[in-house]
C-alpha cells in the first residue's frame, strides 16, 4: 500500500541540507512530525519522530544520508497509516 509522499521543507547551507522537517495532521485526529538535522561532526543524518505510538522515538536514529533518514520516515509514516487503515476498515466491517 502506499500512501502520499511527504512534503518536506530542507534548509540549506552550502549545498549541504543542515535540516528537514515535516509534519502530517490528518483531520486533526492523527499527527505525525519528522525532523532530520544534520551533524557536522560525524556527517550523519538524525531522524527525529514525533507523533503517538510507534511514531514517537524517544531516541533519534543516525542515517548517512538525507535520503536515507527521510525513506525511514516515509516507512513509519506508512507502517503508521497501514496500522489506522487496518482500525478503520475493523469498525466498518463491524
């Protein structure tokens, strides 16, 4: 199943993507928000995921690329809407 593609908003800093966030608020109901910064130091791409459930990280996760951190999100956006779309469908059947 897919879903919409993110829409992300990067800030850049000499060809270099510093940051990245996006955010999905379904009706009010369902809210999600990535952010990816970047660190300088390691060169590595952190993923921070804010939302309920299995959205939330309470720790972010390292990538090595903005294209990796932000395929991640778009799979736990998904695994996430999957999950709602699984509950719609239950208490429609029902």
């Amino acid at each position: 199943m897919q879903f919409k593609d993110l829409e992300w908003k990067d800030v850049m800093s000499d060809g270099v993507t510093v940051c990245s966030h996006c955010e999905i608020n379904l009706c009010g109901v369902v809210k999600m928000e990535f952010k990816i910064n970047h660190d300088p130091q390691d060169d590595k791409y952190y993923l921070y995921s804010f939302g309920k459930g299995s959205v939330r990280r309470l720790k972010p996760e390292k990538y090595d690329s903005i294209e990796s951190a932000k395929n991640a999100a778009y799979r736990i956006y998904s695994n996430e809407m999957s999950r709602i779309k699984k509950a719609i469908d239950y208490l429609v059947a029902t």
